[in-house]
C-alpha cells in the first residue's frame, strides 16, 4: 500500500483554457491510483478558489468531488491542507465528502519516515504585502463580512483575483506520475 500525494491542481481556474480537462485528468490519476491508496494528501490549491456561503457552494468540481467521495467511502483517508486558494474550506468538503482539513502545518510518520506537510503559503516569506493579504484572507472578521456579498458577486470577485494571482506565475498543471 502507498501514500500519495497532490497540490497545486488550481481546478477551475479561469487562467486556464480548458478547466474540464485538467480536472478529467486529475480524476484519471486518482482513478489510477486507489487500488493500492492507503492514504491520499492533498497540499493546498487544489481548487484555485473556494468559498462556501453556509447555504451556497461554488459550481463545479463534480468529479473531483465524486472520486474524493469514492476513496472515503471505501475507508480510504484524505487529508486536506488549506492553501492560499483553498484557504477558506470551512465544512463543505468535511461533512459531505468525509475529508479531513488541517489549515496549519502538521508533522507526522508514514512508513517510518517524519513528515512535515503543509501548503507553503506564507511559511517564512517575507514579502510585507503578501503577508498582510494573508492575514486579512485568514482573518474571521474579513471572512463574515465577505460573507454577506451574493454569492455571484462573492465567487465572481474571489475567481478574478485568483485568475490574476494565477496569472502572475503561469504554471501549466501537470500530474506526475510515480
């Protein structure tokens, strides 16, 4: 059995000209993987941006979503650190698709080995903007009071930042294979 990690698959990035794809090819891996998963990391961006109003989801992610669904449900654990597109993971992808989030880094052992896993956003940057967004982003008086936009105004605002945010290190996803 092996453990196997991803991140940074930005799915639904409005950067990229074929969002589908590059989540019909994370799915494709995903699918290749789990009969020998004994546990899955994701390491933060895995969706270039997310904010679930408490009533409200954005749309997509279907597949992606539906393979998590299939691994927890066959006692498959997944774990889920937040990143900077993904930081704002409140309940959704917990109480439905049965995935376990940590929003801070954690050191762990797996097959006898010492982990520290984490996104990486913000661990030992010194950029005083950067910063400063990251506190604001994690800051639960910003996250209440962007929850009072509509969720069209909310999910269309938080998709063009990160398409500019995306934008500034074009990056093509690629999954790898191992």
């Amino acid at each position: 059995m092996k453990t196997y990690f991803a991140s940074d698959a930005h799915l639904g990035s409005w950067a990229f000209k074929d969002k589908l794809a590059n989540e019909r090819k994370l799915v494709r891996w995903m699918d290749r993987i789990k009969p020998d998963c004994e546990a899955l990391y994701f390491l933060g961006d895995m969706i270039d941006f997310w904010y679930e109003h408490k009533l409200v989801i954005p749309k997509g992610y279907t597949r992606f979503f539906g393979k998590i669904a299939e691994f927890t449900d066959a006692g498959i654990p997944v774990y889920w650190f937040a990143g900077n597109h993904d930081v704002w993971l409140f309940s959704y992808v917990q109480t439905e698709l049965g995935v376990t989030v940590y929003n801070e880094p954690v050191e762990t052992i797996i097959h006898g080995k010492r982990f520290y896993m984490a996104h990486g956003d913000g661990l030992g940057d010194p950029d005083i903007k950067f910063r400063f967004l990251r506190m604001l982003f994690h800051s639960k008086i910003c996250q209440t009071l962007f929850s009072t936009l509509h969720p069209r105004l909310s999910i269309g605002l938080g998709m063009t930042w990160a398409k500019y945010s995306r934008g500034k290190t074009r990056i093509e996803p690629r999954i790898l294979s191992g």
